[in-house]
C-alpha cells in the first residue's frame, strides 16, 4: 500500500512545497519529515544553486530540514511517501527561469538521521557544499556533483556495509575524506575538468575495490599506511601520469603495483586506475 505525507511550513498532509513569491524578501522554513510506517528509507535530494550543508544527528524523524531562500529566484519542493517498508524522501530546490537576480540567497540544512537504513542519492550543481555523512546507516550511495566546491566527509564509520559509491564529479573542486568509514564493498569514481582529494583513512574492515577513472583533471588519493594495496593503471600515456609518494610500493607485472604485504593480507584495498589527460597522486599517511 502506497502512502503519501506532505509539509508546508510544519503542517503536515501530503508534501508539496513550493514558494511564494515575495519580492525583495529572504524568507526561513524549517520542515520536519516524519518517517510513518516506513522501516528503511531512499532519499534524493537535487540542489541546484547555493549553499548546501548536510550532517547526521541521532533523531525520530526520517530529516530535518531548515531552508532560507530567495522567493523571487528560488523555489523548493519536497515529496515524502512510503511504500511497503520504504519512505522515499524527494526534495529539490530550482532557480526561477525569469529571474535575473544576481548574489541572491539560498542555504539548506538538511540534517538526516542515523536510526534508518537508507539509500542515498545526492544531484549537486554550482553550489558550496559542506556534506558531513558520518554515522549514517548507508547502503548504497550516489553523487553527481557539477560545479561545486566543498568538502564531503564520512566523520563517523557506517554501521551498515555500504554495497556501492557511485561518485561522478564534473568541473569542480571537491574533497572526500574518510572514505574508509564508508565501509564500502565498491566505488565507482569519474571525474571530468575537476580537481579531487579522495582520502580512504578510516576504519576499513573488510576488502573493498575501487575503479577511479579521471578524465580531464587532477585526482590526489590518500592511502592508509599499513593497508594491503593493489594498484592496476593503463600506464603513463602522452597526456597522463601517475605518482607514488613516501610508500614502498613494487611493481609485480606491467602497470600493476602492490605493496609489499597485499599476499598475505586479509583485509585488501584493489584500484583499478585509468587516465584520460590528467594526473594521479598516491600518498600514504
């Protein structure tokens, strides 16, 4: 059975929210999302233009969310409904078409809770973002970041095991740390003309694999020392090249580069690399 839930500026009954206009004017919501019936959740969340900042916090509802906009250059909408087990949380924030405002406000405060397993799938265009995901139950996990700035973060280790990251980061300049606390079994990383910082520190406690495929730009990946790494490339092209810093690290056949203990490990890192006309560096902290 298929139910709907709905908020307009905390009064609930099925959820569609959308801005009135209000020229000249910031306005401030605060919207809580309640999880019903539902047991697990899947949340999308599309953010378009602005300041977008995401934590976790130990709370009842499925999110909490806390926006001061623009009303003559921004709209929002949110849609909650269950099905069977699941709350599908879906909010997305637009730029009005006609608008030809410049510099005008648009901050979200999206704090999701850590009680429910949920899937996660983040859409973040030209927007400062501080994304904070720790301690959040994760599945799986997808982002598709444009023309963003910012940092996101796994502060806290997953207590779930995360089935799969999907990363694809167009022209930005974006830091991830802590990946090792997403306690992942794959990731998928593409970035285009960006500029990236992966950091894998954390708590890894099981073998996991990544394929990190860089087009463009430049990708800098931290490693943990002592972890067990294999390391595959395509080699070093014309437009492309690949570095190892402060790690012993041999090359055990063409392009295929391990560290000393990854035989007898049993917990393994295993990166697939391939290069466009870009750069890679590897460092190990």
């Amino acid at each position: 059975m298929k139910q709907y839930i709905s908020i307009h500026t905390g009064i609930c009954a099925l959820l569609l929210l959308t801005a009135p206009l209000m020229a000249g004017e910031t306005e401030t919501a605060t919207e809580k999302i309640d999880i019903q019936d539902a047991e697990r959740l899947a949340v999308v969340c599309d953010f378009g233009a602005g300041d977008l900042i995401i934590t976790t916090a130990d709370i009842p509802e499925a999110a909490i969310l806390e926006v001061t906009y623009d009303p003559r250059r921004f709209d929002y909408d949110i849609e909650f409904y269950t099905r069977g087990e699941v709350g599908h949380l879906i909010m997305e924030s637009s730029t009005r078409k006609s608008s030809r405002l410049r510099n005008a406000d648009n901050e979200w405060r999206l704090t999701l809770s850590t009680r429910y397993p949920l899937e996660l799938e983040l859409d973040i265009g030209a927007c400062d973002a501080e994304i904070d995901l720790g301690g959040l139950p994760l599945t799986r996990l997808s982002l598709d970041v444009g023309a963003a700035s910012g940092e996101i973060d796994f502060s806290k280790p997953n207590p779930r095991r995360l089935k799969e990251i999907k990363m694809d980061i167009g022209a930005s300049s974006v830091e991830v740390t802590n990946l090792g606390n997403a306690n992942f079994e794959f990731l998928s990383f593409s970035g285009g003309a960006a500029s990236t910082s992966l950091d894998f520190l954390g708590a890894i406690k099981s073998s996991c694999e990544a394929s990190l495929d860089i087009g463009l730009g430049s990708a800098k990946f931290i490693l943990p020392e002592g972890l067990a790494v294999r390391i595959r490339t395509d080699g070093d092209g014309w437009f492309s090249n690949v570095d190892f810093h402060n790690r012993d690290i041999e090359e055990v056949r063409d392009d295929v580069y391990e560290t000393p203990d990854f035989d007898d490990a049993d917990i393994r890192l295993t990166i697939d690399l391939d290069i466009g006309m870009g750069s890679a560096d590897f460092y190990w902290e």
